[in-house]
C-alpha cells in the first residue's frame, strides 16, 4: 500500500549534516483557524507568509508530517533556479517562458532575503550550473536549451569534453553548458531559515500528519492522529500526497528520486577532480542523474526513479554508487567502494504531472491547491505559494495556467503504473548512457 503521507525509510542526509533542532510540538486537540496549510516546504511556507502579510490578524496553522529541514524540502538536491528548468524551456513560446524567468528570480528574491534576515549560517551561493550530455539524446535536449537561452538572450558559457574534465574532473560526458542563474544550497538549513522568518502569530505543528480532510457547512477540517483543525480556508502544500486527500488525484503522481552525499573527501581526490571547487551539474536527460560538489568538498549524486513508493535502502546506495563511479572512476579505487561510499543516502518523493505543468488554484469552494513541481520546485513552489494566498485574498494578478500551463489527466492505476514503468524502462533504454 503506498503511503498517505511520507514516512521516509532514511533520514534527509542534508538535515543530519546540521545541528539538531528543537521541533515543535504536535497538534494536539481542537483548534479553529482561519487559515490551515498543510505542508511546511517552500510551497506552504511562502504561502502562510504571504498571507499574514496580507491579512496580519488572520488566525493561520501550518501543520507538517515531518520536521522542518528533515522532510522533503531538506531532500533535495540544493538547485535554486532563477530561470526555467531543461524540461520546461520551450523556445518556441519565448513570451512566457521570459515571464516565467522574470517571476522566478522574483521569488528567488524573497528566498535570499528570509535566508539573509535569519542571521543563520545556510550555504547558499550564485555559483551557476552546468549541464552536459552523454549520449545523442542529452545532445539533443542540450541544443533545445542552447535556442531557449538564445532566444531569451541569457548568458551561457559552451564546454566540450576536455574543458568538463578540467573544471569537474569526468570525462563521462560529451559536451556540456554553464549558465549562471542558479544557487547551489544546503537546503535543509535554506527551509530552516525561511521557517524562522514566520510571523509569530502563525502557529506551526511539526509531525503532524494530515489523515484526512472534510467539509461541512463550508467549514473545512483537518483531521490529525491527535487532534482537528477547523478553517474556512485550507491550503494542500503538501505535494504529491494532496492526491492521499482526495485532490487532483486524477492529475497528480508520485514518482521517488534518491540522492547520496559522500564525506569530505581527502584532499588529494580532490585535487584530482578538476578546478571548480563548488559545482552542480542538471541531466539533460529526463531520468539522467544529478551532480553536486559541495563547498565543503564533498560529491552528491541524485539519481534513480520508482513509482508511488520508496525502494530498499541498499538497492538504493548500490544505483547510486554506480551512478557515481561511472563519472569519477578513480573514486572506486580510493576507498570509496567498500558499499559505504556515502556517508548519507535518502529518498524524497516528488509530485508529478504527466505534462509538467503545477496543479494550481481553488478546486473547491474555500480549498485551494499547490503542487507538482516535478523536481524543480524550490523556487517555483516559492513562486506558487505566494501567488496562492493571493488568489485566496483576491489579490491574484498572475494568470498561472497562461504561464505555466495546466496539468494534463492521467490515468488512474493500474493503468498509470503500467505506463510509468513501460515509459521509464524505455527511457531508460533510450538514455542508457546518460543514467
Ligand atoms: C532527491 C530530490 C532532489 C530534488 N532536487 C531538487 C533541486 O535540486 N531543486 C529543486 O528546485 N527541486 C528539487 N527537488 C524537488 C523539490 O524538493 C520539490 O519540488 C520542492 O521541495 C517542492 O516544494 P513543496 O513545498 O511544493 O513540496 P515538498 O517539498 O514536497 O513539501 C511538502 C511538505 O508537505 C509535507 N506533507 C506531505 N503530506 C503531508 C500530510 N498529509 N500532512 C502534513 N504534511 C504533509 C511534507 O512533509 C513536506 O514537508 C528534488 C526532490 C527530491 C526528492
């Protein structure tokens, strides 16, 4: 049975990398407010803040399944995007897509300005990202992203394979480009920090579980292991598992990516990775594996897809020690392949739609919805959730379908799962050396 809402078998390693934290308390009891988000990632948070802002005596509960940093916005790979992602890049439909760049760096804005107000040491830096391709199909999406950075007149640096080799120390790959719109981040401390940018007056319950949601009178409830919420206004921040809520389901899927980070790695390997010493590379290819060297001298690899439900954590760390040591050979041979390579290995679950467009707005009278960000959604989450406290306190000026498209139906399973799996094994086929 796939889970109602996550319960992740390996901890976030970015979350166990910093101190620990003093969690809040869980819901408990009753308690009536006019605002409940559930789901406390950038998407939730940027919501709840937006409103306080616009409504500052409004009585607003965030309530999440896990802790702040430990769930799935301290999973991900730490790509903060100022412009839009490979995938979504569309140089046919310039418009929009300069828009979309224009909103982004908005609300990257608002991300830089909460982590700098926080007073916290979060590692966040503009050190750009490459991308590169393996085979003829990342080639492929390479050169869309080149017309798309060419239309929109952005900045992009082009590198073949001896130049990759010198700066990141792979020849895995053939060709590739750097374009400078992008942090790189620790960002379990990034969601930390903007948590501690919150109105005092917004109440946030940690480890709460949203189970179920009701409606009654236009009184909408949130029910809880240990306690009820009432509102007549509910945010679904929570991703993918809004679907578990009855919502979107026909739209909405979730499909588990998984990451490992090594320890800092001794000085002489890293002298023998090449001359940037804090990089992040993005696939090219739909299914191809995330990269990351840390500040702090560490290698990340995000890599692996299952659907609707977390694979075992060893056949996990042996996909992504593969994926790692087909970049950087020379790391098998130096210890890094006893099995223990990572120092943390973890899964996250992203919310999918089958055309990559966010499922967006008010589905029901008082409900509204912000979800499937399909693995780029820091910043776009951030983006969404403010614009949907706005479209709650009828302030909305953004027309999010025209911009960034509406989600196309899928489905429902088994049929969905027999198609995801028959499209991810011959993607996989087709992007084989990209993996
Ligand atoms: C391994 C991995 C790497 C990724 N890398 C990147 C990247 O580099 N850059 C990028 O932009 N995106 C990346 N993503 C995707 C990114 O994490 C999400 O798009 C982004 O976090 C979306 O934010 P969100 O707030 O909408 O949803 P989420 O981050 O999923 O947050 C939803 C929150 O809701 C909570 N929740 C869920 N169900 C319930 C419930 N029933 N009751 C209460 N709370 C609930 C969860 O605990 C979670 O905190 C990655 C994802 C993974 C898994």
């Amino acid at each position: 049975m796939r889970p109602i809402f996550p319960n992740y078998q390996l901890a976030s390693g970015w979350n166990a990398l910093l101190p620990p934290r003093q969690a809040h308390a869980p819901l408990k009891g009753k308690q009536v407010a006019d605002l409940v988000v559930i789901g406390a990632g950038f998407t939730g948070l940027a919501c709840a803040r937006r409103w306080q802002e616009l409504q500052p005596d409004a009585r607003i509960v965030v309530i999440d399944a896990s802790e702040i940093g430990e769930g799935n916005p301290g999973r991900n790979s730490g790509f903060l995007l100022e412009i839009a992602l490979a995938e979504d890049a569309n140089p046919e439909n310039m418009q929009r897509m300069l828009e979309a760049n224009r909103l982004t760096q908005k609300a990257m804005q608002s991300i830089l300005n909460n982590v700098r107000a926080s007073g916290l040491d979060v590692d966040l830096q503009r050190v750009g990202t490459y991308r590169a391709a393996a085979s003829s199909a990342g080639l492929a999406s390479l050169h869309n992203y080149t017309q798309f950075l060419e239309g929109a007149g952005l900045p992009y640096r082009q590198l073949d394979q001896t130049q990759l080799k010198a700066e990141l120390g792979t020849n895995f790959y053939q060709s590739g480009l750097f374009t400078p719109h992008c942090y790189l981040a620790q960002p379990a401390a990034v969601i930390r920090a903007i948590h501690s940018q919150l109105a005092d007056s917004i109440s946030v319950f940690e480890n709460t579980p949203a189970l179920k949601i009701t409606n009654s009178g236009g009184k909408w409830t949130v029910t809880t292991a240990q306690g009820e919420l009432s509102c007549s206004k509910l945010v679904l921040a929570n991703n993918s598992f809004a679907k578990e809520q009855g919502v979107a389901r026909s739209r909405l899927a979730a499909v588990y990516t998984y990451a490992g980070i090594t320890p800092p790695l001794d000085p002489e390997l890293l002298n023998s990775l090449g001359s940037v010493h804090n990089w992040g590379l993005l696939p090219t290819h739909r299914l191809g594996s995330t990269l990351r060297r840390t500040a702090d001298g560490r290698l990340l690899v995000r890599s692996g897809h299952s659907y609707e439900a977390e694979l075992p954590g060893s056949k996990v760390t042996a996909l992504l020690l593969d994926r790692l040591w087909r970049r950087f050979p020379q790391l098998k041979s130096n210890g890094l392949d006893k099995g223990q390579g990572f120092e943390h290995v973890w899964g996250g679950a992203v919310g999918v739609t089958y055309n990559t467009a966010p499922v967006w707005g008010e589905r029901e009278p008082g409900l509204f919805i912000s979800s499937g960000c399909n693995g780029g959604g820091t910043v776009k989450g951030t983006l969404l959730g403010n614009a949907l406290a706005e479209l709650a306190l009828g302030q909305n000026q953004l027309d999010v379908s025209a911009i960034f498209g509406s989600p196309s139906w899928m489905p429902p399973d088994p049929l969905r799962r027999i198609g995801f799996e028959a499209s991810a094994a011959l993607e996989s086929w087709q992007g084989r050396r990209e993996l």
